[in-house]
C-alpha cells in the first residue's frame, strides 16, 4: 500500500472531490438516490460548490500517494440538523459539530481512509470548542452504519425523511464523541499472521 494521509482540503482539491462524489453517487448510492441525481451530476458546477467550505477549512481529504481518494466535510451543526421530531435543539448546541459528509471512492475502501478521515476531522473540530459530533446516515446504507457504530458513533433516536427527487430518503441520525483514536482492523491478510507473545 502507497503512502496514505490525512490533510486540509486546497482550493485545487476540488475536481478531485466532485470526482469522488460522483464515484460514490454512481457506485454505492445508485440505489439510494433518484434516477436523474447521477444523470444530471455536473462535476464542474460541483466542483464550485466546494469552494466556499474548502476556503473555510471545513473539508479534509484522504491520500494514498498521489491520489486523492475520499474526503470529508465538517462543521458545527445547524439548528436543523440538531432538532429533534419536536423540534426543540439540545442546551449545548453550540458545541455540537456535524459530519456532513463523508465519502471514499469504492476501489480505495477498506484501506482505514473513513477511518483517517474521521479522527482527523473530529480532532480539528474538538480544538475548535466541539464536545460531541453527529451525522445523517441514510437507513439502507449499512456499510457507513458500520462506519460510525465502529467509531462509537450511535443512534440516538432521531429520524428524518428527505425528499429525494421524489423519493423518500429515511436517514437515523447518529451521535459520538469528537476523542476519536485511529485503529485500523487486520484485513484478512493478517489473520493469517502468527501470533505474537
């Protein structure tokens, strides 16, 4: 395995995201999103779109030696994303960060790069005054279910129903704590290590 990193996003990054983002549209949330999302994807207009949470230090990105491979963007949550079916916002809402995406392209995953992302992001976001963390997880995607659930990141009770082009998106709403440590699990090839004393 090539080199791989954790760093702020740079304005130039942002092709490379949309990229990604378009990858993982079109590969594990084919079945999540409306037909057209993916045929109307404009990489360029994306690609701009970044810019402004990039300029602000709110976007990471992963490496495995020259390619840019995932990304991840994070901020202190909104109103809207920390109110519950009520919607009443918890006391320490200023405090709350939310991970609002989290994205590595398919061939790239497995290799701990969510995982980099993750405790990177989460530890920037801890010395900026953040205590706890939360994200918006579509309900039929179990692979970032597992994500978080490994991370310590678990449900609290709070659904919503997006409008996807029509379709309704169900997302659960996950919560954690912001002092994240990076430990990659053994891939297969490990398991048949011997064991060490």
């Amino acid at each position: 395995m090539a080199l791989a990193s954790v760093r702020l996003a740079a304005p130039d990054d942002a092709a490379a995201i949309a990229l990604v983002q378009r990858t993982v549209w079109t590969s594990a949330y084919a079945d999540l999103l409306p037909p057209g999302a993916v045929e109307g994807f404009d990489e360029a207009a994306v690609a701009a779109g970044w810019a402004a949470p990039i300029a602000a230090g709110a976007v990471w990105v992963a490496t495995e030696g020259d390619a840019l491979v995932g990304f991840c963007a994070a901020g202190p949550a909104s109103p809207d994303d920390l109110a519950d079916a009520a919607g009443s916002v918890p006391d320490d809402a200023a405090s709350v960060a939310a991970v609002a995406t989290l994205l590595v392209e398919p061939r790239w995953g497995r290799r701990g790069h969510g995982g980099r992302l993750l405790v990177e992001a989460a530890a920037a976001l801890r010395e900026a005054g953040a205590t706890r963390g939360i994200a918006w997880v579509p309900e039929r995607d179990a692979a970032s279910r597992r994500f978080f659930e490994r991370a310590g990141w678990d449900p609290d009770g709070t659904v919503r129903t997006l409008d996807a082009g029509g379709r309704p998106l169900r997302e659960i709403r996950v919560a954690g704590d912001l002092d994240l440590e990076f430990r990659p699990e053994p891939s297969l090839d490990d398991l048949d290590l011997p064991l060490l004393p």
